[in-house]
C-alpha cells in the first residue's frame, strides 16, 4: 500500500456474481436478512471487494481476514486495528472502499437523483438557521445541497466512529462545490478530522479521516483482475 488512503470505487452493473465462500458467517447472515436480492447482492459485491483488497494488503487469505464488529456496529480488522482501518459504503448503482494506513477513515456515498424530493430530512441533519436556509431555495439546489451535507456529515460521523448516533446537527459541514476542508467534532472528546469531497456527476460522496493526502485518487475496483492475481498467489 503505496499510498496512506486508498479509495476503490466499484460499479454494481459491472462487478459480476459474488464468492460467497469469501465470506464469513456472519457476513453471510448479514446479507441473507435483505428482503431484496439486489439489496443482497450489493452487500455481497463489496464486502467481497473489500476482503480481497484487505487480502493483498495483509498477505492473508481473503476469506481468513478476521473482520470483527466493535462498538456503535463498526467493522474492523482484529489484531490488526492500529495498522489498518476501513469503510464502505453503498448506494443502488455505486460501492465505495476507504481503506487507511494513517488513522481512522469514513466515506458515504449516494446517487444524485432529479426525482427525489429531500424536504422533510433536512430538518433532522441540519440545525436551525442552516434548515431554514435550505428550504428557501429551489428544489433542484436544496437536492445538490443537502447530498453535499448530507455525505459529508455521515462520512465524518463514521470516521469518528458512531455513525449518526451522533447528532449531526451538532456540528457543520461546508456545503462548497468540491473542495478539502478541516472539521471539528465533539464525541465526547473534541477532534478534528480531513473532509474530502469525491462528487461526480452522477453521485454525491466525500471521505472523512485523521490523515488523508489533499485528493485521495479515486480507482475503479476491477475482480477479474484481483481474482486472476489471487489465483497466481496460490499456485
């Protein structure tokens, strides 16, 4: 691992049929409880990804990585937490991977959707004055805004390691098109964290951590490639 924060961005129309001998136990548990197949298969494609990446980057097995859930149901590696530290997050079309050698990371991700109508999420994500802000505007700009905050504050949210257990509406995220900001968070303890912002056309997503480099390169995952390189490793 070349780099402090790795982020893997992987396409669900694209990623092909799930190993489930890759996971364990309770992955499998996890993914069986979704109503909907797709809901199912999502979670399997990147849970995949993430322990065969997780695989490279430990010289393990893929299906040996012993991935635990600790406090608030956040995931981490046992015995290995001080080294390596990651996040996932999904929306219907998009997976993405955060993976950090330097600290605590969170990332979020959601489709940009023209349809959608925010209105009645916005006053339990924002404060006051910042709400009323929002639902002056046109649809079209409260929509792009509140996507902005509203991945921003679920990626700082899981950096610190509660996920939205923590009100969000008790500390602010910038709502700039694109950028890299500094954050502070009480939760009990004050700290501040790297805000990254990694928006596309299609989706609205950030990254959140102690140490992340000014633009973490965002890289397509591709599991015909990991897949072959695996097979080669244990030959």
């Amino acid at each position: 691992m070349s780099e402090p924060v790795e982020i893997w961005e992987i396409s669900f129309d694209e990623a092909g049929a799930v190993d489930w001998q890759l996971l364990d136990p309770r992955e499998t548990a996890a993914a069986d409880a979704f109503i909907h197949a797709e809901d199912r298969y999502r979670y399997g494609v990147i849970h995949t990804a993430l322990r065969l990446r997780l695989s490279e980057l430990l010289g393990i097995a893929a299906e040996a990585v012993p991935i635990v859930v600790g406090a608030h149901g956040r995931p981490f590696v046992a015995g290995r937490a001080a080294e390596i530290d990651f996040n996932l997050s999904h929306s219907r079309r998009t997976g993405l991977i955060a993976i950090s050698k330097a600290g605590t990371v969170g990332v979020d991700v959601e489709d940009r959707d023209a349809t959608a109508d925010y209105s009645e999420m916005i006053d339990t994500i924002f404060e006051q004055h910042e709400a009323a802000c929002l639902h002056r505007l046109e649809k079209s700009v409260r929509n792009d805004l509140f996507l902005r905050g509203w991945t921003r504050k679920e990626a700082v949210a899981k950096a610190v390691g509660t996920g939205f257990l923590l009100d969000p509406k008790l500390f602010q995220v910038p709502l700039d098109d694109g950028g890299s900001w500094s954050v502070s968070v009480r939760s009990p303890m004050s700290r501040r964290l790297a805000l990254i912002d990694l928006s596309s056309d299609a989706r609205a997503a950030a990254v959140a951590g102690v140490a992340l480099p000014t633009r973490p390169r965002v890289r397509r995952f591709h599991f015909a490639q990991t897949l072959r390189s695996r097979a080669a490793s244990t030959r």
